[in-house]
C-alpha cells in the first residue's frame, strides 16, 4: 500500500488525573505532527480518531505507546491519499463515551463483556438464543450492519439504556453479543448490560473495523458499509463478495450511501440522497424542507 497518508482510530480507558493539563500538551504533540481529528479526553480516558502522513502517525503511535496512560493502545489503521478531517478538534469532556447514568457511572476498567475475537465472535453469531445488539446510533446501522441484528431505534448512545429496558423481555435468558465502531462504546455499554443483570453478555474486540479487517473472514456476515465520523462518511467492510448497499435514497428509493444534510438549515436532518436526485431536486430530505427553502431561502445552507 503507496498510500502517504494514515487514518487512525483508538481508545484508551485509563485515570488520568488532570485532564486539562493533559489535553493542553496532547493538543501540542498532534499539532507539532500536524495531524488532524477528533479527540476527547475525560478523567476515564481518551478517545480519537486522526489522520495525517505515515511519518507523522508513525510519531504518534509511539509517542502514545511509550506513555504510561495510553500504553497497550489496540490501533485500527487505515491507509489514505489525504487528510480525511479538515482540522484538529481536541475537547476535554465528563465522559469519552456517555450512557447518561449520572450517579450510578463506572469505569469499563472495573466492569466490562468478555471480548471476543473476529473468528470466535462469527462462530458465536450462529449459536442457538444469541441475540445481536448494535450499539450505534441509529443513522450509523442505517448504513450498515450485522445480519441479524437488533437495531434500537435511537439517535445517540446515552438513549441506549431506556432502550434496554423497554425490550428487556427480548433479552432475558438469551446471549448477548454487542458491538459498535471500533470498541469504545460497547465497554461501557456492555457494562451496562451487566449491571441490568443480563449476565451472559460479549462484546466484539475492536468493533466492525478491527472484525472487517481480518483476513479469514473478510467482513463475512456484514452487510452494507461501516459508518465513520469522517470525511469519507463510510468504508466498505464485507470483501467476500456478498456485501451490498442496503440504504436507498430518500427521494427516489435507489440503493445511495451518500450522506448529506438537508440544505434547509432549520432542519439539518442528515439523509441519504443520490447524486442524480441532489442535481435534479435539491439536498432536501423532505418535500415540506424543499417548500420550506422556495419560501424563506435566506435558511438554505450556503445562502
């Protein structure tokens, strides 16, 4: 692979006891590496994902690998031909990943599923009473998922344990297999399902990204694309040759992966939209958006 630049994914649950001060230096090591991304950093952890040349994330890699707080980092690596971010966004915040459980929080250093590798998790796949869970968002499965999995109707991760517990009764007695990205979330998510006295429950080590990356498998049992907090919006995970575009266009109901936001900018809505159909009528997600923009266009992003 020629490709002269690096898209790097991680996570790291660790105490780090000022996360202030920690922020303000990592925010000068990756802007000495010229690197771009996303980081969150809480008193738990961190939690990133970045892009920059081979060089660079080479640099970067061992700078985090030789830090006692971020050592033993599990890193998901993609090649590029550029930058997949327009700029370094690095915040510190409560929580690398939030359930919303306020008092009743915990460390997934102090609970967490057992993880399961590519290989044991696809076997487990096909068990008698297992019972899948994605633990993304709901516009993240949209694009693609696991065959056979429970989608929850949800728009963000702390939304995930009322869902729980509105479909307990589909959960009791069985084995819970989780997963999300790349990891971080199902953590703490598994945890969660732990605590709610669901006790036979698995995460998948690495998420969707590490499991489309191993070579005996090839994605086997995923269907559509894994969605990414990028520029690229989602890369392909199934190489077996049985993956296919499972999200259609909301306007014309063709299979499209492409996302955009409704161009009406009270709405926002992210949706899919094919290039014939945002030529032809707009990046509008709804008619009434469309009517909305003919009548006050001064709220049409870009105007």
């Amino acid at each position: 692979m020629n490709s002269p630049y690096e898209v790097l994914l991680y996570y790291k649950y660790s105490r780090i006891s000022d996360p202030e001060d920690y922020a303000a230096n990592h925010r000068i090591l990756c802007e000495r590496l010229n690197l771009k991304g996303r980081i969150l950093i809480a008193r738990e952890g961190v939690n990133g994902t970045v892009s920059g040349s081979i060089r660079d994330t080479a640099e970067y890699r061992r700078a985090m690998d030789e830090d006692p707080i971020t050592a033993g980092i599990s890193w998901k690596i993609d090649h590029s031909d550029t930058h997949v971010f327009p700029k370094l966004s690095l915040k510190v915040r409560d929580e690398v990943v939030s359930l919303n459980l306020g008092s009743d929080d915990f460390s997934p250093e102090d609970l967490t599923a057992t993880h399961l590798k590519p290989d044991e998790w696809r076997e487990m796949m096909n068990g008698d009473d297992v019972v899948i869970i994605d633990a993304r968002n709901d516009y993240e499965w949209e694009i693609g998922r696991f065959e056979g999995a429970l989608l929850p109707d949800v728009p963000s991760f702390r939304d995930l344990p009322g869902w729980v517990r509105e479909h307990r009764n589909e959960l009791e007695g069985k084995k819970i297999l989780t997963y999300c990205t790349g990891g971080i979330r199902c953590e703490k998510f598994s945890g969660f399902l732990l605590k709610e006295g669901l006790l036979d429950v698995y995460q998948l080590d690495g998420g969707i990204v590490t499991y489309g990356k191993d070579e005996s498998l090839k994605g086997e049992g995923f269907e559509g694309e894994c969605y990414v907090f990028d520029e690229r919006l989602s890369v392909p995970v199934n190489r077996t040759g049985g993956s296919s575009i499972i999200s259609h266009c909301a306007i014309c109901n063709e299979p499209s992966i492409r996302y955009r936001n409704c161009s009406w900018k009270p709405c926002n809505a992210q949706f899919f939209c094919c290039a014939r159909c945002e030529t032809e009528v707009g990046r509008f997600c709804l008619p009434v958006c469309q009517e909305a923009a003919i009548m006050s266009p001064v709220a049409v992003e870009g105007q």
